[in-house]
C-alpha cells in the first residue's frame, strides 16, 4: 500500500498570498492614478438613468416619490393627535 502522503510543500499559502499581492497591486495603481475628483451622486444617478432609458429623471422627485410610498400616513396622524406628553405609540 502507498503512502498517500505527498512531498510536495503546502499549498494552503500560496492562495493568500496571491491576494495580498494583487492588494498591493490595487494599493499602487490607486495612489499612483492622479488627484481626486469629487463628484455629484445625484449626477451620477441622472447619467445611470439615461443610458438605461434614454430619457432624463428628476432625482428628487424620485427620492420623495419613494418617500411618500413608504410613509405611514395613519400613524403620522395619531403621532399629532396624541395629548401633551403623552409618548408616542407603536
């Protein structure tokens, strides 16, 4: 019967290794790229939208219509309803 055992060296850091080079890799290249450039996400979500639907997007328009989708109206109500200092309840 052969020993299953084999000679050759672990293999179990080499993957680690790999990465930790490709992260210093990454590290370079991102500090060797140039100066910052600050941006607008409103911007970014505006260009995202047209190259999805061809069309434009008011952003805050879209950010209250999700707002408003999502509020509890009824519970809004009773919070303004409630006797002075009484806790609002869930």
């Amino acid at each position: 019967m052969k020993n299953s055992q084999s000679t050759d060296p672990p293999r179990l850091s080499e993957e680690p290794e790999q990465k930790a080079s490709a992260l210093r890799q990454a590290l370079v290249e991102g500090e060797t790229s140039g100066a910052p450039v600050p941006f607008a996400m409103a911007s970014i979500i505006e260009e995202a939208h047209q190259e999805t639907t061809g069309g434009s997007v008011d952003v805050a328009q879209a950010v209250r219509d999700v707002r408003r989708k999502r509020a509890d109206f009824d519970a809004f109500d009773r919070l303004m309803q409630r006797q002075g200092g009484e806790p609002p309840h869930r």
